[in-house]
C-alpha cells in the first residue's frame, strides 16, 4: 500500500491528480482549505481521505502530519498543488494579498515538504512533487508576485533535490500552462480562444495532462529523474 499527500486536493488540478492516483491504487490522503465540494462523494467513491489545512498555517501541517503518522506510519509520496492566484497591476495588490499569496504558494509548499522529508529520510525512500506554473520560468504581466512565488518553488526543487536525492528521496517540479480549472474563471470566451490559439496543440489543458505526468514520474519508470522542471503546456511557452 502506497500512501500518497496531496495538497490542494479538492479542487482544480490537485482535484485530478487525488483521483487519478487513487484510480492507480494509492492511498490517498488530500488536504483542503476553503472548497465548495462535495468531498464526501469524492471519499465515497474514490477513498480518499479529506483533512482541512491551511497550508501556510504550519500548526495546520503539523496535525496532517500526525495524523499521516498515527493512521498509517509512513508517506510514500508528497504532491504539493495547494494555491492560489492573483491577476492585476502589482500596485493595485494589499500587503495582506501579496503576504497571502507567497505564504501559501511558496511558504506554504516549504513547510510540507519539511515535514514529508522528516518521514521520508528515515525511510530511505519517497517522492515530493510540487506543482508549479510556467509563469515560474518565465514570468507573466499582472502576475508578478504569483510568478515569483512559483519561481521560487521551481528553485527550491533543485536545491532540495540535492539535499535529499543521498536518501533516496526524488524531487521535481511540474509547470502546467493554461488548464482549464477556476484559475480561468477571470478570463472571457475570448480569452480562452486566444490562449488556444497560442498553444501550439491548438487547446487548452485538461486537469488529467498534469495527472498523468504526476502518475509517470511517481513511478519507476522515472526513477532517474530528480531536480527537473517538467512544462505540461501543449507547447504554449516555446
């Protein structure tokens, strides 16, 4: 029995990725913060194991951890996907918004692999995978601070990937380009036809492309494979 972490589990792509992973025979426990799902059917009819945290809150991933601990003894996997976005002009951002959006997105991302190292390095074996964006490589207008703290996720990867891979442990990151989830709400139909018509695969994301790449480099198959940035963006940032 592999037990699988996944933050930001309710909704958007950290949604897909829990019930993907809980299709391929993971345990899955997810986290949740503020979501209007329904997560009991997702329990019901995937087992997945709902607990609310806050992830920029450290008490809040502290208690996940116990309970990972007291319930099953070990963590196979960590996949951090809990955040959130913010679209406008840097000088229209308050300072609660700006500390908001870096300490779950960034600080937030910190603390749980913190916590999943502490487990992993006695086992001598695990996988962290964080989620982060292609605005982390290459920055995006009016998404200055939330392109920074996912810069800051795609360096603190590497260099966590060094600082582990002697213990056995893997570390990557995942950049996805436009998917389609809430993150999109803000934007019209036109902009979404736009957005397509600058991917070079002539679509947008679905929430299972980022999945998917999850389930592969979860696997052996990717065993060699630590300390990399992955873009799943259907060419849009060539």
């Amino acid at each position: 029995m592999k037990i699988v972490l996944v933050t930001g589990a309710s909704r958007g792509i950290g949604r897909q990725i829990a019930i993907t992973l809980s299709k391929n025979g993971y345990t899955v426990i997810g986290t949740y913060n503020n979501s209007n799902s329904d997560l009991s059917s997702m329990t019901e009819q995937y087992g997945i194991n709902f607990i609310k945290c806050n992830v920029s809150v450290y008490e809040d991933v502290l208690k996940v951890f116990d309970y990972i601990i007291n319930n099953y003894g070990k963590l196979d996997a960590t996949i951090n996907c809990a955040g959130v976005s913010y679209v406008g002009l840097l000088q229209d951002m308050t300072e609660q918004q700006i500390i908001n959006l870096l300490s779950i997105n960034l600080n937030g991302t910190i603390y749980v692999c913190q916590k999943s190292a502490e487990i992993m390095v006695r086992q001598h074996s695990g996988n962290i995978i964080n989620i982060s964006s292609i605005w982390g490589n290459n920055g995006a207008s009016c998404e200055a601070v939330y392109s920074a703290s996912k810069g800051g996720i795609n360096a603190f990867t590497k260099a966590l990937a060094q600082e582990l891979a002697p213990s056995g442990i893997r570390v990557n990151a995942i950049c996805p380009g436009v998917i389609k989830t809430d993150m999109l709400n803000c934007f019209s139909e036109e902009d979404i036809k736009n957005l397509e018509e600058e991917t070079p695969l002539g679509r947008i994301g679905a929430t299972e492309d980022v999945a998917n790449m999850v389930d592969f480099i979860l696997s052996d198959k990717a065993s060699f494979v630590t300390g990399q940035i992955i873009t799943v963006d259907g060419g849009f940032s060539l």
